[in-house]
C-alpha cells in the first residue's frame, strides 16, 4: 500500500499542473487544472493534421483514441465500457436520459432543491415541453418523497453548491436514478454499481482535468433499452450505410455526441492518465482530507463552512462574495461565488496541497 502524507502532494502530481506554480488553484468543480501532458498530447495530435491531412489513417486515429477514453472514464466509473457514451459535457447526457425517457402529463420528477443549472435545463424542458410536473425537495428527503406517479429521480451525486452526497438509501429505490455526477466522478470514488443508479452523467473537464468539451454518461442495460434515442447520425448508428433502415449501436454508444476532435479526445485521455497513475485511491483521499483540513481552518478563522458531506468541496460565508473573489484572484487566490448564496466555493483537489490552503486563509484574512 501506498503511504502518503495527507499534507504534502501525492508525488509528482503536483508537477504536472503549470497552473499550479502561479496561483493557489481552487476551482475544479468549475474547471480542473490543466495537466502539460494533456496539451501535448493535444498538440501532437494537431501537429499530425497538420503534416497528414485528415483521411482513411485519421478517422481510425479517431476511433482509436475514442476507445481508449471510453475505457478510461468506464474505469473511473466502475462500470463497463458498452455501458459509457462519450458526450461533450455532464448536461448533454443528463438531457439525453431526461428527454430519451419520454415522459408526459401525470408523470412526476422528483428532484432537489440544491440543483445546478446543467440538470434544471432538462427538467424545465421535460416540464415546459411534455407536461411533466417536477417536484423539489431537500436532497436528504428524496427516497422517502417517492409517490406512485414518479418516473424518475434526478439529483446530483455531490451537490455543487455545498459538497452534500445524494442519500444512499436511493440505491433501493424501484424507479430509475439518473445521478448528475459533475462534482462526483474524479473527485471522489465512484461506482455506479454500488450506488444503485441506472444512469451517471459526468464531466471530462472538471475532477478529471480534461479539455472542455468532454463528458461521460453511464446508462445501465435495463435503462438503456427504455430510453428513446432521437438524436442520430453517423457517430452513433451501428451501420450508418443502412441508410433509413439504420439501428443505434447495440450498446451506450447510441448516446455518443456526434464529434469529437482527436486532440479533444487525446488531451481528456492524457489528463485522466496522469490523475489514474497516481492512483484513484490515493487521488481520492488526499483531495478528501485536504478539503476536511481546509473547512478546519475556515471554521477556526470563522468562517464555518456550509453543511457538507466528505467531498472535496467547501462553501463558506463571504460578506460580498464577488467582490471576495476577485480580491482573492488579485492575490492568485481561485475559488468562485454561489450564485444566490452568501458563499465562495473552494474545490480542492490532489494536485493542491497545504500551501494552497493557507494562501486562501491568509488572503481572506487581509
Ligand atoms: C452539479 C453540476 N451539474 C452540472 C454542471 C454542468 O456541467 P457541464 O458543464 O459539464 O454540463 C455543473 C457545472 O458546474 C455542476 O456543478
């Protein structure tokens, strides 16, 4: 087993991050740092385009890198790859499974009332669209909240706005669980399996380091077959030559996003390698026990953080957040406000570690 300091950086991590050596970076649950070897992988690729052209050798460079970062998030799912579409970003699969599911009138949602904007978009379209009542409650009450007429619950695995974990109790519910996993998968573990949902949306540009532009949905078997799949093009029918009488991929690629570029695809690939070979373990409970180590020192500098579950978010009062947080970024300081809320929001990751902590402390204290 691995031992490590929870105070100091998982080795050679940190190194990786160039962002890392100018500011105190806070900020992944908007967008993760990016790793040097994530934009050289990009530039190779565009360097081949470049001196190649882009025909027959470029699509199966594509296909092949494509495979790869499916089996990638798969791994950092729990799941297995046939269950993985690659989307662009958490919203797109969460709409795909909202819209795919084909609700109407007397048909209910139930989700919270800490939701982000990614997963309310779909169900304002599901409500304005096709009739279906939503209803919010506190993430805490959903498994109980359950009526006859529910179809679906729609939630986040890790609330954005205070780090709270969806209830486990959700796992025994009869009724399909789409888990909006933007400030899940990366940041803390994940297995879609144990956590009993039938779909996980999740983002390659957050908690796993990755362009902007990539995404994850995990759909189980059971649900896959129940959800209509009207978006279709080449990218995700099994024999686009088949012309009308084309069938969707067998398997979650139904759900692929139609394109995604080679350096794309190759940048998101080299930024979740660098966080898996540190090991997700390791990842994991270093960015846990520096985020518990920084609501600590909030909390003695008092600022209390907002309820939170061990998650690698902190939410904690500002007087005037925006203004906080720009004075926090003069002093190379990157957190970001909750809109609506007296918060600033600090994501802490592997990558950052106890200096980082401190320069945020010591700023707010100026
Ligand atoms: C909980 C939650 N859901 C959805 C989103 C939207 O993510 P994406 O841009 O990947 O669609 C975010 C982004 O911050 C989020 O925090």
């Amino acid at each position: 087993m691995k031992v490590f300091s929870p105070f100091v950086s998982l080795p050679g991590l940190r190194d990786e991050f160039p962002v890392l050596g100018a500011a105190a970076y806070l900020n992944a649950g908007t967008d993760g740092p990016l790793p040097a070897r994530a934009a050289h992988a990009a530039e190779r690729e565009l360097e081949r385009e470049l001196g190649e052209g882009r025909s027959q050798a470029h699509f199966e460079r594509r296909r092949e890198l494509t495979d790869a970062l499916r089996r990638a998030y798969a791994a950092a799912l729990g799941a297995q790859p046939a269950d993985v579409a690659l989307t662009t970003c958490t919203s797109e699969g969460i709409a795909q499974v909202i819209g795919g599911l084909e609700l109407g009138p007397g048909d209910e949602i139930l989700t919270s009332d800490e939701e982000h904007p990614g997963l309310l978009g779909a169900l304002s379209a599901a409500r304005e669209l096709r009739g279906v009542s939503v209803r919010e409650v506190p993430l805490g009450a959903l498994a109980s909240a359950v009526r006859p007429h529910t179809r679906l619950v729609a939630c986040s695995h890790v609330g954005w706005v205070s780090g709270s974990y969806a209830p486990a109790e959700l796992a025994q519910l009869e009724i399909p669980v789409l888990l909006d996993g933007a400030q899940g998968v990366g940041a803390v573990h994940v297995d879609v399996h144990a956590l009993g949902c039938d779909a996980y949306a999740g983002a390659g540009q957050k908690w796993l380091c990755g362009p902007d532009g990539t995404g994850m949905l995990y759909v189980s078997p059971a649900l896959r077959e129940r959800l209509a799949v009207e978006r279709r093009g080449y990218a995700n029918l099994a024999d686009p030559n088949d012309g009308l009488d084309a069938r969707v991929h067998p398997d979650a690629r139904r759900f692929d996003t139609f394109s995604l570029g080679a350096e794309t695809t190759a940048c998101a690939l080299a930024s979740v390698e660098v966080l898996s070979s540190a090991g997700w373990p390791a990842v994991h409970e270093h960015a846990r026990t520096l985020a518990a180590r920084l609501a600590r020192m909030l909390a003695e500098q008092g600022r209390k953080p907002a309820p939170r579950g061990e998650t690698t978010l902190v939410s904690f009062p500002s007087p005037d957040p925006p203004a906080e947080r720009a004075k926090l970024a003069e002093h190379g300081v990157i957190v970001r406000n909750i809109p609506g809320r007296p918060w600033l929001r600090a994501s802490v990751g592997a990558w950052n570690d106890e200096a980082d902590l401190a320069r945020l402390v010591e700023t707010l204290d100026r």
